[in-house]
C-alpha cells in the first residue's frame, strides 16, 4: 500500500513539479517499483478521468466509477500538495500585486490543472501578474501564437532530421508535448 | 518499400562487419537501435520531460507491405496526436489549432543509413558503450555520444538488448545538462498491431491545411542562398521547396547536416506581421532564431544550442542572380 509521501510525491510527478535531482529520483524510483509504476498509471487514468479527457465511448461508465471510488479514496484526488515551483519564484510580486486582483487573475490562469506554467518564462509571468486582464489576455495569446508558429517548420524539419532516422517518431513529442493556448 | 529493403539490407551488412572499437561497438548498437524502430511492430507508454515539465504519451508503431503507420498521442491533458502514415504526417491538436499535413519524399532513415557518416561523425562527437541496467522490465544498453565542442548536443541512449529498441533517451546541453528526457515505462514489441490503434481520436479533428511539395531539388542544383560561417561539421544535406501554410506561398527549405544533428533554414517572403516574430525562441532541446531580412523572412531551426542556430541564421546570404 502506498503511503501518503509517495502519493504526494506522485502527483508531484504526473504535474511536472519535480525538478533536476528530484526528478532524476522519481524516475529511478519508477524504474525498480512495479507497485509504483502500477500507481503512476492509475494515477493518470483519474486524473484524465476527473478532467473528463477520456475518450467516454471507450469508457462510457468510467468516470462515474471512479468518481465513485475517490469518495473512499479522497487524498488521492486532493493530496496535500507542494507549492508549485513556478509560485515560489513569483509569490513575492503575487503578494503585492493581489491588492489589485489582477495577480489572482494571472495565478488562475497559470494554476489549472492541465496549464503549462513553464511554457511562459517566469520573466513573462511576473510582467503578466503586474497587467490589466485585457492586456494580460492579449499578451498572452501573443507568446502563445508566436510558440505555435513553430509547430509547421518543426513537422517539416523533423522529416528530414537525423534524429527522426533514429528515433522513428519520436521528435514529434515536442509537437504533442507543447500545450498550446492553455 | 524497395527503398526500405536496400534501407535494411545496407545496415544488415554493415552489422555483420567485425568490429574492433568500442566506438564501432557504439555506432552497431545506434544502426541497430535504428533498424528496430522502423521495422518492428510494439507499443508502448514513456514520460517525456523538458524544461521541468512531464508528460506521458503513447506510441504505436506498426509495419506492413505499404510501409510504416505511427502514432504518438498524450495520455495526459487534452487530446493531441500525430499520425504518420506512410510518410504522410498528420497533427490532431486542440481545437482552432491548425492541422499540418505534410508529403516528404525521402525515406525515413535519411541521412543516417549510410555507414560512411560514421568515419565523418567521429571527428566530432565521441561514441562511447556504456553500462547495462534494467528499466521497463527489460535489459538496456547505455550509449553516450559526447560533441566535442559547444555547437552541437550530446545524446544519451538506452537500448533494449533483446529487441533493439530505444528504451530512454536524453539529451545534454553544451553545460553538461540534461535538457530533455524521454523513458518509456513500458514497451511491448507484437506480431500484429490492432487497426484501430492507429486511428485517430474522434472528435479531436480541428482545421486543416496540407503542405503539398512543389519541387524538390538535390543540393548539387546552384544555390541562392550562402551561409558565409557554417558551423563546423556541418553540410547542406538537401535543398527543397514547399509550401508550410494554408496560403500556397513557397517556402525554400535548406536541411544542414553533421551526420547527426540537423538544422533546417526556411526562406519565404516577408510579410507585414512578422515584427513580432524576429528573435530566438525555444521548444525542448530545439531551438529556434527568426531573422528579417528586407524581402524575406529567414527561419532557422534544430536540435542544436542557441548560439549554432543565430550562427547560421547571421550568416546566410542572397547569392547575386
């Protein structure tokens, strides 16, 4: 049975909130633990599941299901969590901007369960914590078109690099891996 | 398929060469590695992390007389997939996000199926074998390839000693940091591969667009364009032009090469609203530098550092007509 660290620490892993070392352990830790790896998949079929991203003709009754079982099960859904890497380093202007409001603005938008905070430079989410929501909104679909702009000439580079000689497919993941507009 | 069947029988023969180095052993273990993952049918799941962020997908990879059908898909967040049916790429992104579809006319492989690459590529990097370990259930062999200067990445693999195939992946930057992480946490190669795995996620269809090659060029045609300061190690691959956007316009497209790191130049007419896109940017371990130029706007692109991509982008000029 897994305890409470190791499901805190989990979800730290699926939300990309482990760092360097950190990380570098999770992964080890995955690696030598079947029990773990077994929880790790699990833990994204919920969590999809809870923010209904699975696909309900496949699993037309999951959902219910598992919502079910998370009222046994609540730390699962609502484990105690770490702060986020991204909010230490701007909670100091969060702080003196939320007089304004505007900073719990930014921190919603960048908080979402499936928001991409490391997609915006920290330079970048200071500077939106401190606009207008109008301007806020505008700049962020600026950063974001100008990040998408790149998904055609990577298609047509990865065609033709090395990399996808040897590594089949693969390079796509920087295409699917990006979460755009979020 | 023919093109495929030379493909393997070429590395077939180079693998059957006695090897003496530890760096030949390294380069046998990568064209086997290579091999693999384009003729093999398997599924599998793997986490992939860059700038501290993770996400799982699925990849799904199967062969057939007409040629190689993949898809790569997230399993975490919304539904985003890419499809590649034989050499035809399709990105199923979220809604208002465009769709690429692009028709390449060169196998996958290229350019790394010739062996005499090898001889050209130990002159900048090192290829090191390294130690076995156990991840996914399966024994994996560790190549290092180390660059020897700061132009270029460094590439760690991890590849399954039964089955060839890439287990992990990493890749160093030119500080010694591993920018970006790739590890399947299970891999599972079949006989068959079920059709439907392979179809996309209905519902996930957003707009469309196809990027239809015009003509294609090979890099002994003259050419327009010069890079005055190529980093070292590298040469033009290939020239080619295509349209890469719903509006037709054709783009040139230049593809230099170390023999393992690549970096592509597009050059396509300048247009009113491209102010804001000058400038570097960066996606994983690629990087990307944006230059305008009076009449045209010069993209250059790579799994490469920084300072390799605005090299090349500062460099490249018009040669007189």
């Amino acid at each position: 049975m897994m305890n409470n660290d190791n499901r805190e620490w989990l979800s730290a892993l699926a939300d990309g909130e482990l760092q360097g070392d950190e990380l570098q352990r999770g992964l080890d830790a995955l690696r030598n633990d079947p029990e773990l790896l077994a929880s790790w998949k699990s833990y994204h079929v919920i969590r999809d599941s809870v923010s209904s991203n699975l696909n309900h003709e496949v699993a037309p009754q999951l959902h219910l299901r598992i919502s079910a079982a998370l009222e046994n099960e609540p730390t699962i859904l609502a484990p105690q969590r770490r702060p986020r890497t991204w909010l230490k380093q701007v909670a100091g202007v969060a702080i003196a901007a939320s007089v304004t409001g505007v900073a719990i603005i930014g921190i919603q938008t960048m908080n979402g369960v499936d928001s991409a905070p490391s997609a915006v430079p920290v330079a970048q989410q200071q500077e939106y914590l401190r606009m207008e929501p109008t301007q806020l909104a505008r700049a962020k679909e600026k950063a974001t078109q100008n990040s998408d702009a790149l998904n055609p000439y990577l298609v047509n580079h990865n065609e033709y690099s090395a990399n996808s000689g040897i590594q089949g497919v693969l390079p796509y993941v920087r295409i699917v891996g990006h979460k755009a507009g979020q | 398929m023919q093109v495929s069947f030379i493909r393997t029988a070429v590395i077939s023969l180079f693998l059957a060469l006695p090897v003496a180095h530890a760096d030949e052993d390294a380069t046998a273990w990568l064209e086997r590695m290579s091999q693999s993952v384009h003729t093999l049918n398997y599924i599998g799941t793997f986490v992939y992390m860059q700038e501290g962020r993770l996400e799982t997908m699925q990849l799904v990879h199967a062969v057939d007389e007409a040629g190689e059908r993949e898809r790569l898909v997230s399993l975490s967040g919304p539904s985003r997939e890419v499809i590649r049916e034989h050499g035809q790429v399709t990105c199923y992104l979220p809604e208002k996000e465009a769709l690429v579809a692009e028709h390449p006319d060169v196998p996958p492989g290229f350019p790394l199926n010739l062996p005499t690459h090898w001889e050209q590529l130990r002159n900048i990097y090192d290829f090191k074998v390294l130690s076995q370990s156990r991840m996914a259930g399966q024994t994996a062999q560790h190549i290092a390839i180390v660059p020897r200067d700061k132009l270029r990445y460094g590439q760690n693999y991890w590849i399954a000693a039964d089955s060839g195939l890439l287990l992990r992946t990493e890749i160093v930057d030119e500080h010694g940091e591993v920018m970006e992480q790739l590890e399947f946490t299970s891999l599972k190669v079949l006989e068959q591969i079920p059709q439907q795995m392979l179809q996309p996620d209905a519902g996930s269809m957003a707009l469309k667009f196809s990027g239809n090659s015009l003509a294609e060029v090979n890099a002994s045609q003259p050419l327009h364009w010069h890079v005055a300061s190529l980093p070292a190690g590298f040469e033009l691959e290939l020239q080619r032009q295509h349209t890469i956007s719903g509006d037709g316009v054709a783009v040139e497209h230049l593809i230099f090469s170390d023999g393992l790191a690549s970096v592509s130049v597009f050059i396509e007419p300048r247009r009113d609203t491209d102010e804001a896109s000058a400038g570097a940017s960066q996606r994983g371990s690629v990087n990307a530098y944006t230059r305008l130029m009076p009449q045209q706007r010069v993209t250059v692109l790579g799994e490469v550092p920084l300072a390799t991509v605005r090299q090349i982008g500062e460099s490249i000029a018009q040669l007189e007509q």
